[in-house]
C-alpha cells in the first residue's frame, strides 16, 4: 500500500479525496471508456471499492449532515481493504447545533457509531461554523471527551480563534489544526500542534476551475513537516480532485516523500 523512495525523509503523506460520489468522476452517458475515476458501466454501488482500489484514504463529509448508523460504517470497513483510512467529520449536531455545548452525548453516540470502522479509522474533523467565535473552554471539554487513540483535527473558521491560547490549547489535547486552501492561499495559521497534520484543498486558481497549479501544490508540500500528512481535495468538479491528487503525488515522490497509493489521471482537453 505505502511506497518507498529513494531519499526518504521521514513524511507519510497520505493523499485522497473528500468523499467518493461524484457523477461527474464518471464518462458522460452513452460515451463509453473511463471516466475520472470510474469507468463507464460501473455501478454507483461499486464506486467505493473502485475508489479504495486507488486510493488508500478519504475524507467522508456526509456524516456532518445526516451521521450514519454503526452498521453503515461497519459496511465502509468490510468494502475497503487492509490500511484503508477514513476520516470522519464530525456530525453537525455537536459543532453547528450545540456548538461545542454538552458535548459527552454526541462524541460518545458518534464514537459508538464510526468505532465500527475498526482499525479503518482515521483522523475526525471538527469544522466550526464561521460564526462560532472562540469559546477555548468549550473546544476543551470537547476534546477531552475523544481517548487518546482517536486523532482530532479541528477547523476554526473564525479569526477569534487564532491566538496563542488556542495554538496551546491544541497542542495539550495532541490536536491536529486543520489547514485549509482557497485559490492555493492558507486561510488559517499554519500551527504544527500535533504529530500529524491535515489539509483540506477547497479551490485552485489554475485553469481550468477549479485546479491546483504546480507551484500551489509545491507549497504545500513545502511546509509538511510532520511525521504524518493526510491530504483531503474537496475541488471534485470536473474531476480536478482526482488529477491534482495524482500531480501531489508525483510531486511528492521527486521530494522522497512516502505516500499512499494515489492514481495519476491526466487533464483532459
């Protein structure tokens, strides 16, 4: 599953995308050939094995809105292979709802439900609604809920919470901040306060919309630095997602870097 290189400097970059269901991944109807992603003909129930035959992580968004029963992540482990990772956004009902409020209930119903994903689970993402503004006590008692051996990365969205408080905060709780990008900028600060990091790609500024150009790749793989790296695009339409992944990956190989096994799609005209 991982690749050894030539110069290996001590970064496992795990490399994937934000979800799996995209239609436009697919050849448009009565094409024929490949798509994206996947080929023409393949059912949408077995887009999830296609995929995890690609790639070795994803970044799974849909239980924010709606949180899926434990036998639905059951069903994700028994479809994906052996050092599979899904990381998992954490429900709504927890950061939009309650915004961070009584937290014990929803972290202890949402670990019972994506604790059967087993050995498959990665990283949890706590995306904060852009108008919660900093509430350090209640970002504490929430973590403390999660056991040591569930990794969290949390995505503020509102400058209140970029201090040195919450940068201390986040390294006590052996949190991840989340790293994000719109048109190949970081629009949070970029704190190392975990063993890991995290990144989410939304847009790139290359043509076409929404692509990463080389050098906003680059960049990023300049400020790794972490023994672990998971990389999420979220830019899926047009199949940018898929590509630019690929183009990280090669990029990253030249650098030495360890990655999981990613695809390499090329654009198309």
């Amino acid at each position: 599953m991982r690749r050894k290189v030539p110069g290996y400097v001590g970064c496992m970059l795990w490399i994937g995308t934000s979800g799996w269901q995209y239609r436009d991944w697919r050849p448009p109807k009565g094409s024929g050939g490949a798509g994206f992603l996947y080929p023409a003909g393949l059912p949408q129930r077995a887009w999830l094995e296609h995929y995890a035959e690609r790639f070795a992580t994803v970044e799974v968004n849909n239980a924010f809105y709606r949180l899926p029963e434990r036998s639905t992540f059951a069903r994700w482990r028994e479809r994906t292979p052996d050092g599979f990772v899904v990381a998992v956004k954490m429900s709504r009902f927890l950061t939009h709802v309650k915004r961070l409020r009584e937290p014990a209930e929803p972290v202890a119903r949402f670990l019972e439900r994506a604790s059967a994903l087993g050995d498959r689970l990665g990283p949890v993402l706590l995306q904060l609604p852009p108008t919660l503004r900093a509430d350090l006590d209640a970002l504490d008692a929430t973590l403390s809920e999660f056991p040591k051996g569930v990794r969290v990365a949390v995505e503020p969205r509102h400058d209140s919470w970029f201090s040195r408080d919450c940068e201390g905060l986040l390294r006590r709780h052996g949190a991840a901040l989340c790293w994000a990008d719109r048109r190949g900028r970081p629009v949070a600060p970029l704190w190392r306060t975990a063993d890991f990091g995290y990144l989410r790609l939304h847009e790139g500024a290359a043509n076409p919309w929404p692509r990463y150009g080389r050098a906003a790749l680059r960049s990023w793989l300049d400020r790794c630095g972490v023994p672990e790296m998971f990389v999420f695009f979220n830019n899926d339409p047009g199949g940018a997602a898929v590509i630019d992944a690929g183009v990280m990956a090669t990029e990253a190989e030249r650098r030495g870097l360890e990655i999981s096994r990613v695809p390499r799609v090329r654009a198309r005209r």
